[in-house]
C-alpha cells in the first residue's frame, strides 16, 4: 500500500481545499473516488469503500473501470461498501463468469442433454462454426439488471445517488469512450468486456470492449465531473522486473501492459490519496479466491480508516458537519409493464417467445420476477441471449424492450467417454430444431467404442405455452457384459438390444413432468466367454408404462443442490422368446430352469437428492428401487447391480462397493448417503456408503436367497474440459473385495 499521509502533506491537503470551497457556491469540496479495473482482484475495492462509510465521508462522484466500474457503479447506485460486500460474497462467481446457465432453468425435455458434451459446433453460414471462446454470460446480465433495477428510470448517470462515469473502449478504433448516459447495465458490461474472454457489447451504436485496454484507473474523470478531492483506488500490478521475464509469453504480456502503465503513472499524479494494493498472488482470473481477496482489501481498509476519519474530522470543522443524508438505493420494488417490444428474432416469433416466458402484459414485476421469466424462454434453448431494459412511461408504468439473439437451430456436439466397465468411447450428437417441424427438437447421438451405441429421438411440442410434448425415440446398442458367481467373474455376454418408444407428456415450470406411453423392446445375448449356464436368443416384449420426472438440480455436474427423481410403473406383454439355455454345454428345456413369459407389472424409483451443509461441503442422498411382480422371465427384464456411473447398462442399479452385474435380481432397493467436500473450485473429495436388499419378491423366479449388501466408495474427481474425472476405491463387505473405478466425462 503506498499513501501520500504525512501529517504536513494532509495539512496542506486542507489548506487546498479550504481554497477550493471557497469559489464554490456550496462552500464545501466535493469529493470522488476513482476504481482501476483488475478482474478478481478489483473486488479489494469494498474494503476501500467500507472504510470511507464507516470514517463518515461523503463521496460525490464515482469513476472506474471494468471491475471498477461493476463496484463503483453499485456505489454511485447507492450500496453501501457493506452491502457490496454481502453481494461480493454470495455470488457464484463460477456460474456467473460463464455461458452455462443453471440447469433450473432448462426445459425438461433440455436437463438431461444439457452441459452433456464438451464441445458444441454451431452451424452458421452453411458450415460448423468453431467455438469463439467467449463469453455472453446471460446469467452475468440477469444479475446487473437486478443489480440496477431500482435505477431503471435514471439515464443521465450524473443523476444517480452519487454521480457516475465508466470507461471502454470503442474496438472499432481504440479510443476510450467515457459512458455517462443511457442504460447503466449496458454500459458496465461494456467496461469489463475483456476482450478474447467476454463478447463485445453494443452501446449507442458503437461496439465496445474492457476500458482497460486504454485507460483502466480513470482518475482524470471523476476530475472532470467536479470532484476537488480524489481518493484512488488501484489493483492492477505494475510492470514485471527483468528478472521475472522468462518466457515468451510473459514478453507479450509485459508488452501488452506498456500503455496502461503509463497511463496509470498518469492518473496516479492525479490522486489526492493513492492507495495501491499489493495482491501479486492473484490474477485477474482469482474469483475463486474471491473471499480471501475481500478479506485483503478490508485489511487495506482497516489501515486507511484513520486518513479518512481525520479527513471527514476536519472538514467538519473547517465547513461545519456534513447534514447530507448518505446516499441510499431508490425504493423501487416493482413495475407495472404496459407495453413491450422484442427485438432481434428471425426464426422465431414475438408470439411464441413471449409465451415461452409466460408474460403477461399489465403485470407488476420486479426483477427477480423478470429474471425467472426470461430464464423459461432461455431454458428452451432457442436463445443464446436475452436482455432488457426498462424505459418510463409514468410514475407507475414502463414499456419493456428485448434485446434478443437466438442459436443457430443446429449444433454437432463432441465428447469423450471413459468408464472402467464400458471401457473408452467417443460420443457425437447432432441436434437441430424445428427441422422437421415447428417447435419440435430432432437429434442423433453416436457412441463409437468398445460399446456400440445410436439413438435417435424426436420431441414435438404443442399448446399454448408448450407445455405438452410427444416423444418419439429408436435406439440400438451392443453391450459386453459380464457375469459373476459370487462376485467373481465367470463369463462375458454380448446383449444386443432395440427399442422403439413414444410417449406424451405434461411437464410444469421446468421441474416436472407426468406422462405414459410405450416401448417395443428387443434382447439379444450370446456368450463370448461361456459360463456353466448359458443362455442364446432373442426375445421381444411391450412395456406400457407411466412416469414421473421432477429435477431441481442446480446442474447435471457435481450439483450443490435439488432433487432428482424418475418413477415408472409398467407392463409387459406379448413377449415372443427364441431362447437355448446351456448347463455345461448340455441344453435344456424352460421348465427345466423355471423360465416362463407371461406377462407381469416392473416398477421402477431413482430419486437423489442434494443439500448444501456448508460452502464446500455437500450431503449426497440417493434411493434406487426395481421390484418385477409374479415374474419368471429370469434375466431379461431383472435389474444389474453395481457401479458408480449410471446409464452404462439397461436398468441398472448403482452401487459403491461391486462392479457392474456383479448381482442380477428382479427385486432390490438400495439406500445411499454421501459427502462430498470441495477442496479446490474444480477438486472434489466424495465418500459414500450405501445398503441394498435384494431378492425379497417371492413370486418371482429367484436365483439366490433373499439378503443384504452393503459398500463404500471413496471418489477424488477432478471438473475439466473433458468432464468429470474420477478415481474411486470401492469396497464391499460382502464380496471382501477392494476394487478401483475409473470414470472420464458423461455416459451415453
């Protein structure tokens, strides 16, 4: 921290300001604090501010620049640095700097394909587009509209509750463009629009990106608005020594950073008060050092308090005490929205956007209301961003306008897979709307490996506000699955299996759907290790089912919180089997081992729920059921037991502690508790411990006496580009076995 505060220099400080004042007609010195831009480390700004509140003064005039302008913005708002604070250290960083938007906000037809694959290629212009690499973040504009909601009707910024001005960059020319009118949302997203990382942002008809690039502690500003006094505030690093110049990239760094520097030795001449802060351990990038950032700005602050209560003490006694109220927030809960205008679609319709959003005009709304609007039309996947802004009509009552750029209807999507049972596998996916019919999602997903997987499926969605949808799927796959007696390995299966589904649905607010319909299925097995029972064959079957789907999960990925939960009831008929079974080579006949294919009722239960204990620690809870009544069609519609990654097998059961198929049983229900304890923003550390019953229908066809299993896990993950990464330990006591897991990415 460097500071200009002998007691002489504040003396004579006074003395100029005592001389100020007097050719004002006020009298008493108008004071400002200027903010540099610095990414994460800007943050270290709202212990300055706090320390001023709390020494009494009274600012005048806010400048700055990209996170600067985000913190000095909310002040000029009327924040105060504490409640800045609260804001600073709720806030997901992760999830806000982001393109993905919380998984409560898709459709359910959307949840579970959603954030699936590590690579989307738009098709644009006749061709896949590659990924541009940055940022819209819609979720980042939601939070500033909130954020800015109750100064909607403020556009000069020099009327806010402290007069304003931010800075960026015109990137058609360069030029540093001071922004003090029109929509303050836009022009603070505009001053942090780091370019490479974050879109560039439209404003008055000119496209701008981070000030930063050519004035990032905008000092000369807030002298230019009036103020006498400036208390400057600066987080970004000087220039690098020689000595730690030792790599090509770090010459182009150091190269990148000559104008600001000397612009910013410019603007520190400027200061009445200069405060630098050292924060050499943290990048622009830190936000996951978010709070340890604050921390360190509120310790700057603690130092800086006594200048600034003898600063507040003496111009109290040189101009009497300050009776000006501090500035406050406006108290501007709701608005009633009368008219509205939506601009940018081509592909869709006002009429379909603005019931996907189920607006209503005439309405009062505030800007969680909004927010939680805008989000359902998102959710549909249609949009990659929408905006608004407010403009007044009266006291009373606005006109809303939308700023809206939707998708490209067509996306091929990439991923990878790796699992320690389906082994390594490349899924691919091509998705694309309305290309058959309106409002509907076609889409065709390849999973080439060791497994062999296609599926194709067709959503169509009808009513009003599209709230009902017909699904129509085929898929086909050829698994290798492996048998177990007494947990031990003893043979391999090659299942060839193929289905045809459709079934209609209701679903409500983006959380549930019930619905029924029906699937033709067909089972293949053969022996590729053989087994001292063998089966060989086909059969075909119909399941008429209903269901129940409700997520709230925060996302699909490592979810801090919500609940996830699948129910079906179904009945299966017409089944046609063309089996042999085999005891050692020798055939025998279905009476023989018990096998017969009437038709009987399966239901299934997966539900996992997660909590949020702490900010790193979360409590995982997790029941699975499948229970077959009066069934003797042996293993084919039983239910496979074991593994950690679900999807890998046609009705399988997880479980922490055995291998996939280690069990097969027509009747088991499994309890699972875990903790999962985040060590780093993309580090995790999950233990669980679950316990199933299996067996326990006695009027199916039993293979082994009714019992117990229980299992451990202990999983380090790792969240990357990829995917996830896991490395799990498993054990069961039944089995007395210590196994490793391995999984890389989604399953198909």
């Amino acid at each position: 921290m460097k500071l200009r505060s002998t007691s002489l220099f504040i003396l004579l400080l006074l003395f100029g300001l005592l001389a100020a004042g007097q050719g004002r007609k006020t009298g008493r010195p108008q004071l400002g604090v200027t903010l540099s831009g610095g990414g994460a480390k800007g943050l270290a700004h709202i212990g300055i501010l706090k320390a001023i509140d709390s020494a009494g003064l009274h600012i005048d005039y806010v400048t700055g620049t990209s996170m600067g302008s985000i913190i000095g913005a909310l002040y000029a708002c009327g924040y105060s640095g504490d409640s800045i604070e609260q804001v600073a250290r709720k806030i997901n960083w992760d999830a806000l700097l982001s393109n993905a938007a919380s998984l409560r906000t898709m459709g359910m037809d959307e949840k579970d394909e959603y954030d699936k694959f590590a690579v989307e290629l738009p098709w644009v212009n006749h061709a896949f587009r590659l990924p541009s690499g940055m940022l819209e973040s819609q979720e980042l504009w939601l939070k500033f509209s909130e954020f800015f909601f109750p100064v909607f009707r403020i556009k000069d910024f020099s009327k806010l509750p402290r007069g304003f001005k931010c800075v960026a960059a015109d990137i058609s020319n360069g030029e540093a463009v001071v922004m003090e009118d029109g929509e303050i949302v836009s022009a603070v997203r505009a001053s942090m629009a780091i370019p490479t990382v974050f879109t560039a942002v439209e404003y008055q008809g000119r496209k701008m990106v981070d000030g930063g690039i050519v004035r990032n502690f905008p000092v000369r500003d807030a002298k230019k608005m009036g103020a006498d006094f400036v208390i400057g505030s600066n987080v970004s690093g000087s220039l690098l020594s020689k000595e730690k110049i030792t790599n090509a990239f770090q010459v182009l760094l150091q190269i990148a950073f000559f104008r600001e520097d000397e612009d910013t030795r410019k603007e520190k001449q400027l200061c009445d008060i200069y405060i630098g802060h050292s924060l050499d351990d943290y990048s622009t990038g830190s936000f996951g050092s978010s709070k340890e950032i604050i921390d360190e700005g509120i310790e700057v602050g603690r130092k800086m308090y006594p200048v600034f209560k003898r600063l507040a003490d003496s111009l109290n006694r040189i101009y009497g005490p300050d009776k000006r109220h501090a500035p406050c927030v406006p108290k501007v809960h709701s608005v009633k929205i009368t008219e509205s205008e939506v601009n940018g679609l081509s592909r869709t319709g006002k009429t379909f956007f603005m019931r996907r959003m189920q607006f209503i005009h005439g309405e009062w709304y505030d800007a969680a209301s909004l927010a939680k609007h805008i989000r359902a039309a998102f959710g549909t996947r249609y949009y990659q961003k929408i905006v608004y802004r407010l403009e007044p009509l009266t006291d009373t009552t606005a006109r809303i306008i939308f700023d809206i750029e939707e998708h490209p209807f067509t996306f091929a999507k990439l991923g990878i897979h790796y699992n320690s049972f389906s082994g390594i596998s490349v899924l691919s996916n091509l998705t694309s709307r309305n290309f058959f019919t309106p409002y509907s999602r076609s889409m065709v997903t390849l999973n080439v490996g060791e497994n062999m997987r296609i599926r194709g499926e067709h959503v169509q969605y009808f009513g009003k506000f599209k709230n009902f949808s017909a699904n129509a799927m085929i898929q086909a796959e050829q698994v290798n699955i492996n048998t177990f007696n007494n947990y031990k390995q003893e043979g391999i299966y090659r299942q060839k299996y193929f289905k045809s589904e459709l079934n209609i649905r209701r679903t409500w607010n983006n959380k549930a759907s019930l619905g029924l319909g029906t699937r033709f299925e067909v089972l293949g097995y053969s022996p590729d290790l053989a087994s001292s029972l063998e089966a060989r064959g086909s059969s075909s079957f119909t399941n008429s089912y209903l269901f129940f789907n409700y997520n709230t999960l925060s996302n699909n990925i490592y979810p801090r919180k919500g609940l996830k939960l699948h129910a079906e009831a179904g009945y299966i008929y017409n089944s046609n089997p063309r089996f042999h079974f085999y005891n050692r080579g020798t055939a025998l006949d279905m009476d023989s081992i018990g096998a017969s294919f009437d038709n009987f009722l399966r239901t299934s239960l997966s539900a996992s729920n997660y909590t949020p204990i702490s900010r790193k620690i979360t409590l995982m809870q997790q029941v699975q059921a499948g229970i077959n009544f009066n069934d003797h069609q042996g293993f084919l519609n039983g239910y496979y037991i074991g593994g950690l990654s679900g999807n890998e097998l046609r009705n399988q059961i997880t479980f922490a502690g055995v291998e996939e198929g280690s069990l097969y049983t027509s009747s088991a229900a499994a309890l699972q508790i875990g903790v999962r304890y985040q060590m780093y923003s993309s580090i995790f550390l999950t233990g669980r411990a679950n316990l199933l019953y299996h067996d326990f229908i006695n009027t199916n066809s039993k293979y082994q006496l009714s019992g117990y299993l229980t299992g451990y896990a202990l999983t380090f993950g790792y969240n990357f580009l990829m995917g996830p990464l896991e490395i799990s330990a498993m054990y069961c006591d039944q089995s007395r076995k210590l196994r490793p897991y391995i999984n890389l990415g989604i399953a198909f």
